[in-house]
C-alpha cells in the first residue's frame, strides 16, 4: 500500500513537472482551419487598420503535425530587401526533423514593409517606414498564432539576419514583447544603434546566440557607419549582452571539432560565469566569413552558383546544429 501511494505520489509530481514545463495555448485541440495544409508554408495576412499597413507573414508546420500537442514556435525575420519566401530557404527552420521538447516547431516567417529607400526593412533601422509598428505587428501574429495552433507559449524564439538581426535584438530590448521570448538569435545582424531602444532595458536575463563573419562588409565585424547611422560592433553587442545578464569574468573560447574545422576558422566565444538565469551568451567568430546565414550548402535563390553574401558556404548549418539546440535549452 505504501509503494503505491509513493508511486502515485511520483506521477503526480511527474505531470505537475511535466505541465509546468509547458503553457498550451487556446488553440490546442481545435481543428485546423481549412486552407492550411501541413508540410508547407501557408500565407496569413492581418488587415490594415487606421494607422497600420496591411501584414503578411507565412506559417509552416510539420506534414504530421498535431494540433493537441503543444509546439515551440520560431519566427524568423529576413534582412533588408528580404521577403518571406527566401527567409524560408535561407534558415532552413522548414524541417520535419528539427525538434525543441521532443516536438516539431511551428516556423514563421513575417514580412517586412517597405521602408524610405523602397526596400523591405524592420523597425530600428535608419531606413524602415515612418510610423511602422513592426513590434505590434509581432505581437499580434504571437496571439493570432497562439489561437489557431497548440503552441507552447513558454517555447517561443527569434532569429534573424542583417537587418532582421538588427530588430531581433530590438524585441530583445523591448520588455513588453521580450517577456515572450525564451531566447534570441542574430545573425549578420546590423545593430544600429536605434535598435537598442535607448539603452537596452531588460527585466530579466535573455539568452543570447549570435554569429557574424569577419569579412562581412554590409554588417562590418567591427561596427561604423551605414545608411547614414552608426552600427555597434560586434564585440560591443556581446560584450552588452553579458554585462545585462550579469555574467562574470571572459568568454571561455573554444572551436569545432578539426574534422569539421581543420583551420579552426569558427571561434566560439561563451560568457556562462555566474549568468542570471543560467541565461548565457554565445557569440561565434567566423574569420573569413561574409554576410551570410553559416550553411553547408547554397540557398535555392544561387542557382548552384557560389558568389558573395548568401551565396556563400561555410563549414557548419547554424540553424539545425547550434540554434535549434541553444533554443531548446531555454523556455519561460
């Protein structure tokens, strides 16, 4: 009798770890509304009101996925003169096999509106759109999403690139819609300045995952002048985020294995001393390495043809082999 009442006492305790490792949304189990289909991206859009232009985001889910299981959900913001339909390509976050608490994601990916210069931006960049609430746009897909799919509302990340990275950083920076977020990651990213809302209020630690390439002339490695407006570098974007997160003391430096890195030309830099919230931050240092998104293998948009930026390689995928693990280390 009382090996049962211990037993029943331990799964007990078991599902209360278990539910409160995970906040389902009010979407879980309800039907799937029609016109979304399972394996590939579907376009969503939010209408324009008074003072906000019509959004556009696309949304994709696993072929079996299953709407009365909560889900991580991952957005992922393209750069400058980007859309959507490449940001997919480029982040490879559309894969059956990428799982965050042993579930397949949810992968958005918003659309940027066009800002001074006619091109697609973000919010906090010197040439996005006047009067563009692109944080308000986040938030609205955040609670549209949250009602239609079972999300794990503690599982929800953002990643972006350039000026998608720029304005990943500015949600980091941004309390309100911070507090939805388990953790960050820029890529290329472009820090402007106007991208830190002032100096960067937090009211917690958030961990943070970055990579940037030192020949990387568009975001340069070492900061200076853009588009009229000053970029930080990347030094002084972590070398922040590690005194925000109260971490002590240097990054311990290491690299990836030699047979993947023979000229060890990735230097991973880690600030994990003492961390508030074990919320660490991870830089990694490509030494030759362009304005692009780490991948093995070219983006659909190259044509097979190896070139500058994007259409360039490196020795590692960032997103299946160092985002989406970091990201599955951090919930709410």
């Amino acid at each position: 009798m009382g090996q049962h009442l211990m037993l029943h006492c331990a799964s007990v305790l078991a599902l209360a770890a278990l539910s409160a490792a995970v906040i389902p949304s009010s979407g879980c189990g309800k039907v799937i509304p029609l016109g979304i289909i399972p394996g590939q991206a579907t376009p969503f859009h939010i209408d324009a009101t008074a003072d906000q232009p019509v959004r556009h985001y696309n949304v994709w889910i696993s072929a079996d996925f299953q709407n009365d299981r909560p889900h991580a959900m991952v957005f992922s913001f393209h750069g400058h003169n980007g859309d959507m339909a490449k940001q997919e390509d480029l982040s490879q976050f559309s894969q059956s096999d990428l799982l965050i608490n042993h579930s397949g994601i949810i992968a958005v990916y918003p659309q940027g509106v066009l800002g001074t210069d006619k091109e697609s931006a973000w919010q906090g960049a010197p040439y996005s759109a006047a009067g563009v609430d692109d944080i308000l746009f986040v938030n609205t897909m955040i609670s549209t999403l949250e009602d239609i799919f079972c999300v794990d509302s503690s599982r929800i990340y953002a990643a972006g690139k350039s000026n998608g990275g720029g304005f990943v950083n500015l949600l980091a920076c941004t309390p309100s819609i911070a507090a939805k977020f388990a953790a960050f990651a820029t890529v290329s990213a472009a820090f402007y300045t106007t991208t830190f809302n002032g100096d960067c209020p937090t009211n917690r630690a958030l961990p943070i995952l970055d990579f940037h390439g030192t020949a990387d002339k568009v975001a340069q490695y070492n900061g200076g002048q853009s588009h009229g407006a000053t970029e930080v570098s990347v030094n002084t974007f972590r070398l922040g985020w590690a005194s925000r997160n109260g971490c002590q003391g240097d990054p311990t430096i290491s690299y990836l294995p030699t047979e993947t890195d023979s000229e060890q030309l990735v230097e991973i830099q880690t600030w994990n001393t003492n961390c508030l919230a074990d919320s660490i931050v991870v830089g990694y240092k490509i030494t030759k390495g362009d304005h692009a998104w780490p991948r093995t293998t070219l983006p659909k948009k190259c044509n097979g043809v190896v070139s500058t930026h994007d259409c360039t390689t490196t020795v590692f995928d960032a997103t299946p082999s160092v985002i989406i693990p970091f990201f599955n280390e951090y919930t709410l």
